[in-house]
C-alpha cells in the first residue's frame, strides 16, 4: 500500500470515528490511541507522518525500544498494559503521557511509593472490569467510585484523569454495549475525570456511542 492509499485508509477510520461521536454530540470529541504493540518503528513512523501522534504499547521493555528508536520524533506515548509491580521504576524512567491500566489498590500503593520517592507524578486510569470476565483486569464496578476517590485522597502523587475498560468478549453486541455503559456511568459520577477510555478496532464505533472519549485501535490502524 502506497502512503498516499494508506492516508486514504487511516482517513477512512477516522471517518468513522466522526460519524459515531456526531450520534453523540456535535461537542464530543474523540481522541485516538494508535496501539503499536505489534507493530515496528517504521510502521509507527508511517502512521505518524499522516498525523497520528498517541501511540500506546503493552510492554515497558517494548516501549523503551520504540522510544528510542523513535526518539526525533514528539509521540505521545501511552502504556496500556498491565503494569508488574517490579517494572515500576523502569515505566516511570520513560514518563508515559498517560497509564492507562490501574488495577488494582496494592497497585496504586506501590505506585505512589515510588512516584513519592522520585518526586514525579503520572497520569493515570482506572481500570474496570465492566464485563465481570475473569479473563480481565481491574475494579469491579460496584468498588469503583470508592476507589477512585480512594486513591484520589491516599495517592495524590498518581493523577486519576478517567476510567478504562475493555468491552466483554462476546458476539453478542448488546451484552458489549452493557458493559461500555456500565463503565461510562462510573465516569459521569467521578470528580474531575476527563478520560473515558473504551473501544478497540472491532467495537470502537459502539463504545463511542456509548460515550467514551478515547479509543484505543491497533490492528486496524496498521492495516493488519
């Protein structure tokens, strides 16, 4: 695929995301989170010279790599992954624009001892387990709004920005709906949250008319 067919492409989604925040609301804007895991820097670079500029990655070690191969370049660069509480310090090395995983309060504790240490802050998602799968990560919805203030009062060095979740994993589209509202009427109750991060390549056209504000798209950016 040429650059300007892949422009044509990326400019085909982008069309799309139009289209469903406008079910939304003429105000609602959506901003796109190019997820790069599988992909090498050169994929990353021609993503970005159309004008993609968020990219997020699942491994720190991954996201260290691609940071300096890429280092010419300003990437907002985001983790999405699930964060092992011995790679702490290495994540922080980097300052990710945002992290978007929090999953667990001994997780946000270790966190903040180690933010606390270096005198830095990070901004932060909590992560829900809207869909009630044990296959996933985070905060079940009935804990979540404690938590969130939990950790807003207790951890002041990690700055909360919203909530993430991961659609259910299921053919069956009003059951992934349910779960992209369940999470976005968490968000609406939070003090100060900005972030509803919901959406991947095959549901993001449903998770923003359930109103998130981010959307994380791997495969189809890359055309894979």
């Amino acid at each position: 695929m040429t650059q300007t067919d892949y422009k044509i492409y990326i400019d085909n989604i982008i069309r799309r995301v139009e289209a469903a925040r406008l079910k939304v609301s003429d105000h609602h804007i959506v901003k796109i989170v190019a997820i790069s895991k599988y992909s090498q820097s050169d994929e990353i670079k021609r993503l970005y010279e159309i004008g993609q500029r968020a990219f997020g990655e699942n491994k720190v070690q991954d996201l260290r790599a691609k940071a300096e191969e890429l280092d010419e370049l300003p990437i907002e660069w985001h983790f999405v992954g699930n964060l092992q509480k011995n790679k702490i310090n290495n994540l922080l090395d980097l300052r990710p624009a945002l992290f978007h995983s929090l999953d667990s309060l001994e997780l946000a504790y270790e966190l903040q001892k180690k933010l606390e240490a270096r005198n830095q802050t990070l901004n932060t998602l909590m992560q829900i387990n809207s869909a009630y799968e044990e296959s996933k990560h985070g905060f079940m919805p009935e804990e979540a709004s404690e938590m969130y203030a939990k950790i807003q009062k207790e951890c002041p060095n990690i700055i909360l920005k919203g909530v993430m979740s991961i659609g259910a994993h299921s053919e069956d589209r009003a059951l992934i709906k349910k779960s992209f509202e369940t999470t976005h009427a968490i968000y609406t109750q939070l003090s100060h949250a900005t972030i509803c991060s919901m959406g991947m390549s095959g549901d993001f056209e449903l998770a923003i008319e359930c109103g998130s504000n981010m959307v994380r798209l791997g495969s189809i950016m890359f055309n894979r």
